[in-house]
C-alpha cells in the first residue's frame, strides 16, 4: 500500500494549526502567570517567594557547575 505525499495546502494548515495552537498555549501561560502573580500579591507573600525563587535558582546553578566539573 503507498502512502501519497502530502500536499502543499495540506502542509500549509497543518502548519496553521499548530501555530494556532501555539497561540492559544502562550497566552494561557501568560495568564496563568498573571493570575499567580495576583495570587502572591493577594497572599502578602510576593516578597518571600521572590527570595525562595532566588535561593532555588542558585542551587540549581551550582548543581548544574558541579555537574559540569564532574563530567
């Protein structure tokens, strides 16, 4: 059984739609950080988990250097 190729307009929408998709996925990102964001806002609790973040941050770098060094 042959499987025909695609043709230019088929590869064309298919195209469109996952850029679409992509559309859809970034915005909702963009408001699921919005909506977290008012979320710590709300909590009085933006400050502490700028700090948490930032503390994160530096482990994960000296993890990833000690990786780097061991390897």
């Amino acid at each position: 059984m042959k499987k025909n190729k695609l043709t230019r307009k088929e590869i064309e929408n298919a195209l469109n739609g996952l850029s679409s998709n992509d559309q859809i996925l970034w915005k909702e990102t963009l408001e699921l950080r919005q909506v977290f964001s008012l979320y710590l806002e709300y909590r009085k609790e933006t400050e502490k988990f700028s700090k948490f973040v930032t503390s994160k941050a530096k482990e994960f770098e000296q993890q990833r250097s000690e990786n780097k060094e061991g390897a």
